[in-house]
C-alpha cells in the first residue's frame, strides 16, 4: 500500500470518528442523566466483575470464553447475590459481551444499564422505567415527543401494556400456541409483531409463555406465562424485566434444562453456578430489569444503526 | 449445504429449485430468544425481489451456477445468441436477462455468462468496453446550456454525454457499470 493510500484511509477513519461527535456527546450526558435518577431515588451504584468462571445458563446466549472463565453477559447473578446479600437497591452500567450478535441494533460488546429492586415486582419496574425514561429526556432538554424514522414516539406518561397473547392475537397470522409449538416464536414475533410495536406509544409486551424464560417468576394467577416483560419502543426492543424466581430448586432445575439443550446442540457447557444458587433462597421477592443503552442513544439521536452511537465498532478497531 | 450462520451479502442458495442471490442481510437477536438472519433475496432467473427470516436451525442448498466465457454473435426476434468459447456451443438469452447490457453487447465482444443447471440465465460484461460514435453533433460555441459535455450516439443506439471533443467516428471506452464515458480512444 503507498503511504498516499493509508494517509487516505486514516483521514476516512478519523473523518468517521469526528462524525459521531454530537452521537457521543449525547450519550455521555445520557449516561449521567440515568446515574442522576438513580442515585436520587436512593439506589446504590454497583461495578460486578466482567470476568466470571459461570454465566448463567441461557440456550440462546452465547459467552466469550477468556482464560479459564468467561465474560458476562449481562452482570445478573452477582447483582443477585448482592441482593440476597442485603443491598435492596442497586443498578450497574456496564459492558456486556456476547458472542456471535452482530447486526443493525447488536454489537458483540455492548453498554447495559441493570438494576433491581426488593419487594418489587415487574409491574413496578414498569412503573420505574416510564418515570427513568421520561426523568432522562427532561434533563437532556427533549421534548417528550421524538420523531423517529417518519413515525411519530410519543414518550408522554402511561405506556401502554400488551400481553404477548394479545398481541399475537392482533398481528401474528399464527396463534401463539402453535408458533411455540413449532420453534417459530422468535420468528413470528420479530418478522410479524414487533415492527408494530411502539408507535406512537412505547409497549411493555407482557405475561411471556412459562417456556420462555429462565429466570423469571411464574404468574400467580396464570402459572402458563412468566412475570416477564419486554419494552418496546418504535419497533425497537429497548428492555427486557422480570419478577426473579427466588425458588433455588426450580431455579436448579431450569438451568440444568438450558444446560441439557445447549450440550445437545454441540454448544459450550459452562458450570454451574452454584453461588449464585446457594445465595437465591436469601434473595427477597424482587425484580430486575436490562436495559440496552445503545440503543437509548439510537432512539434520542435519530440512528438507524448502532455502529453510529458508539465510538468504535469490532471493525474500526 | 449452507447454514443460516454461513448467510452474507452475494450468497447465491438454491430455493425452491431456483437460485437466489442475497442483496441484503440482518441479523437479529429478540431477547433471551434464538439468532435470527433477516434476508433479502433477488431470484437470479426473473430479477424478483423477495424477503425472508431464516432461523439459526434452517439449512440451504447451494445453487449449481456455472460461469462460462462466451462470445457474442448477434441479436434476432428477441434473443441474443452467444458461443462458448470452448464447446462453441451456441447459448441465448432473451431481452429481458440482457437487460440494459444490451446497450453496449457489440459483435464478438467476450462476455461471462452465467449458466444455473446448465440453462443460461445471465451475463456480466466486462467492465469497459470500446463503442464507435455514430452520431454526434457539432459543438456549438456558447451553446453552454449544458455545461462542458454534449449528447452522442454509440453503434448500440445508446446514446451518453461526452466532452465536447468527441466527434463521429471515433472509439470510446465506456464504463458498463455506470454507462458514462471513460475516454477516448487513441
């Protein structure tokens, strides 16, 4: 290559970089805007390590490998155990790293805001996220109507509420029985429901089928579905919340079932979390929720792809 | 055999017993729930466009596509024929498949085309081809109307903007995968 060239290439990259200048401006404001409501509704601030010798185990999850452990994929069973441990209030933003996700709203590395909260349950953490997500767009400055490509996301208080039943009912040309039956749930909920989801009004989909969910508690009403739930906003998915399950037997059981499908299927084993499980019976009915910050970011500065809202992709680097 | 995991943009599968070629690729990921690969897929025998979402479990044949060096000879009642180069095995395509190379397919010009089982389906040029300027007309001086560049006509009935110099006659290399002019040729 002559030096003109790679004087060329250098010049594109930093040209990319400086683009992403007011992306990264607001994110980091962004960033501080979500440490000021937490800290001011009393959570505390908690870092858990990244390097773990056992994630949780999650069929369709995929950890990076380091030495003898692995990176997290999301910070959940330490936060957990410092629940159990007492801490009744706690949220982390960290870097979560999962192999394989790579696309238009997934990077392999990417930024997750987590919290939990004692004697709460998912419907309170709806309640939370509303008043976290609105608490954020006022410190920025927004108005609390976006345009976000072509469509209008109206992030004014209450969001609406679906369980996934009725939404499969309205949009999927499958009923949802029949999809789960068939492996196509993932399927028919990307390609058929979610991109009416969350416009104008953000939707919390709701009440997942009981087979969908590792760590959530089941309803008490409706032991078929979890108390888990998924936010939508403009098509997007931003978060994923649920009541936890405080039951180490079942909690054991459903892991060593997650674990038996991975096996199957050729994938990485990884080892039991046994802390983790020995801690749950100390945890207090509680619940937690993961939110994708980069994706925030994608939605408040009007990016279609995540690429924009970070400062280096696995492929500038 | 491919697996959803092998999918990328330029990927030609086999579907329903006809080849497609992926134009455009997502992956997607719902929460908690499997990979999934968001395609778009252009039917490399009619051109039509289609969407699907494989699963990572899905598998795919490949396409049994061959690209053979062909010669063009001529164009009659809506085909052009083409002879391989090695089998001087004559092949044709129809209007349609040819598409906008028509514009610059001149005789005994080199072309690959593109054979799905056997059956020809479409060609690729090269990517400049030499074309004679059949009509031009004289550059008017300060007839600037349209800047520093006029309309020609090429041996095809394509007609381009030139600069002003070029005059019937003479050669011009043209890129195909633009149509505009390259050069002229000395």
């Amino acid at each position: 290559m002559s030096p003109g060239s790679s004087d060329q290439s250098s010049l594109l990259e930093r040209q990319t970089l400086s683009s992403k200048s007011p992306t990264l401006w607001l994110r980091a404001r962004l960033i501080q805007a979500i440490r000021h409501f937490f800290t001011e509704k009393n959570y505390l601030e908690v870092e858990t390590p990244y390097l773990i010798p056992a994630p949780a185990p999650e069929f369709h999850i995929d950890a990076v490998a380091v030495g003898a452990g692995f990176l997290h994929t999301s910070p959940e069973l330490c936060m957990k155990r410092l629940l159990a441990a007492g801490y009744p209030r706690i949220f982390q933003i960290c870097k979560c790293f999962r192999q394989g996700e790579r696309g238009g709203r997934h990077l392999p590395e990417f930024t997750l805001l987590e919290w939990y909260r004692a004697e709460a349950d998912y419907l309170g953490l709806m309640d939370e996220c509303e008043e976290m997500v609105v608490f954020v767009l006022e410190e920025l400055g927004l108005p609390p109507v976006l345009e976000v490509q072509d469509k209008t996301l109206d992030l004014q208080r209450p969001w609406l509420r679906f369980t996934v039943q009725e939404a499969f009912e309205q949009y999927a040309s499958t009923p949802l029985e029949q999809a789960i039956a068939n492996g196509r749930f993932d399927k028919t909920l990307v390609v058929e429901v979610e991109p009416h989801l969350g416009f104008p009004k953000p939707v919390f989909l709701c009440n997942y089928p009981s087979a969908l969910a590792a760590l959530a508690r089941l309803s008490m009403d409706d032991p078929g579905v979890a108390e888990r739930f998924e936010l939508y906003l403009a098509g997007v998915e931003l978060a994923n919340a649920f009541s936890e399950l405080t039951d180490p037997d079942e909690q054991r059981a459903r892991f060593e079932m997650e674990m038996a499908k991975r096996k199957q299927h050729g994938k990485t084993v990884y080892p039991m979390p046994e802390k983790f499980l020995r801690a749950l019976p100390f945890m207090p009915e509680s619940a937690g929720i993961a939110l994708g910050v980069d994706r925030l970011v994608m939605l408040l500065s009007h990016q279609k792809e995540i690429d924009r809202v970070v400062s280096f992709t696995p492929e500038e680097l | 055999m491919y697996n959803a995991s092998n999918l990328r943009k330029g990927l030609k599968i086999l579907l329903d017993k006809e080849p497609y070629v992926v134009v455009d690729f997502q992956f997607t990921k719902p929460g908690k729930g499997q990979a999934l690969y968001r395609c778009k897929l252009r039917n490399m025998i009619n051109g039509i466009m289609i969407d699907r979402t494989y699963r990572s479990v899905d598998s795919f044949e490949s396409a049994n596509l061959e690209q053979r060096k062909m010669q063009y000879l001529y164009n009659q009642e809506g085909h052009f024929y083409f002879m391989d180069q090695e089998t001087y095995d004559q092949s044709a395509l129809s209007v349609e498949q040819v598409g906008d190379a028509k514009n610059f397919l001149i005789d005994n010009l080199e072309v690959d085309v593109l054979l799905f089982d056997g059956i020809p389906i479409g060609l690729t040029l090269p990517n400049f081809v030499d074309l004679l300027v059949t009509h031009a007309d004289p550059w008017a001086k300060g007839d600037s109307v349209a800047g520093d560049s006029k309309p020609v006509t090429l041996e095809t009935g394509y007609t381009l903007r030139v600069p002003p110099f070029i005059e019937e006659g003479i050669k011009i290399t043209v890129d195909t995968r633009t149509g505009e002019y390259v050069t002229r040729v000395k």
